[in-house]
C-alpha cells in the first residue's frame, strides 16, 4: 500500500486556545487544558471542518493534553473517523522534517489530520510546499490547512489546497 492514495489529503489543526499558561496549576505545560470558551469555539469550527473532510479518515494527535481535548472534539463531529490515537511526533519540540519522515511510514487513505502546534505544523507546511521547514503560511489556535502530496509525504511534494480559520471554519457549520 502507498502512503497516501489518490485524493488522501493531510490536515494539520492546530490545537484550539488553551487556558494561559500557570506553572501553579500545571506545574507540566503538557497537562495546560482548553480553555472552556476556547473548547465551545473549536467545538463550531470542529462542525465546519467536518464538512471539508472525506466521508473516511483517522485523527492523529499530539500526546499534549490541549491537542488532546482538540481531537476529541473533532472527532465528536466528524462522524467518519476513528478515534483519536496519539502520535508521538507530534510535540512541541520534534523537528517538522522528523515529522514529515515519519507520516511518510504510515498508509493511511481517506484525510489524515494531524492535531498538533506551531511552530512544528507550519514547519511541516514549508519543508512540503518549499523544502526547507519554513513559516510560508499563518496557522491561527483552531485553524486548519490541508495539503496533497504528489506521492509519499516529503519535501517540495505538497500542494497547498486551503487554509481556514478557526471563525471561518465555524462559519461553514450547520447553524446552531
């Protein structure tokens, strides 16, 4: 099996707004929630983005708590995907290359979205479209861009498709 097939698209999401940030309360940045209007918001733009989505996909995330909850409520909405499963290489500190390396290893069909942060995921974006892991674009908490690529993930084989966020993603949903 090939990495992606024909018409597989990848998506990155950045996590939604997290609570700021307090060594008090979360002694290990890793465990910082949604914030609970940061939560309620993505949960519209989670509504939007399903409907971009193929009827089919997986939902891979970040082990850090907000990517978590982020996908968790994604999931909630895109009613043909599987549950989450946590990536490792998603994380804050992992290289986009490393990344990008390491989707390349992994079949998938349908849209793959990768729930994760900055600046890791437009990293990503720039060593696809560019070669070199370089912010070409914005990726906003809650926004999503997605991507082809012209055979397995790798550098300058992506093709940018769209990019939207968090408001225009809610904007898409069904009304409330």
């Amino acid at each position: 099996m090939t990495p992606a097939r024909p018409g597989s698209r990848l998506i990155l999401l950045r996590h939604a707004p997290a609570a700021p940030r307090d060594p008090r309360r979360w002694p290990d940045d890793r465990d910082r929630p949604l914030s609970e209007e940061g939560a309620q918001e993505f949960l519209g733009a989670a509504r939007g983005l399903s409907r971009l989505l193929a009827e089919e996909g997986e939902i891979l995330t970040s082990p850090l708590r907000r990517a978590r909850q982020t996908a968790a409520l994604l999931h909630r909405a895109w009613k043909g995907s599987s549950s989450p499963r946590l990536f490792p290489p998603l994380n804050e500190t992992e290289e986009s290359a490393s990344l990008l390396s390491a989707l390349g290893r992994r079949p998938w069909q349908g849209d793959r979205v990768l729930v994760g942060h900055e600046p890791q995921l437009v990293g990503l974006v720039g060593l696809a479209l560019t070669g070199e892991a370089i912010p070409v674009v914005d990726l906003s908490r809650g926004g999503a861009i997605a991507l082809r690529f012209s055979g397995p993930p790798g550098p300058q084989r992506g093709t940018l498709l769209w990019g939207l966020n968090r408001k225009q993603l809610r904007s898409l949903g069904p009304g409330e």
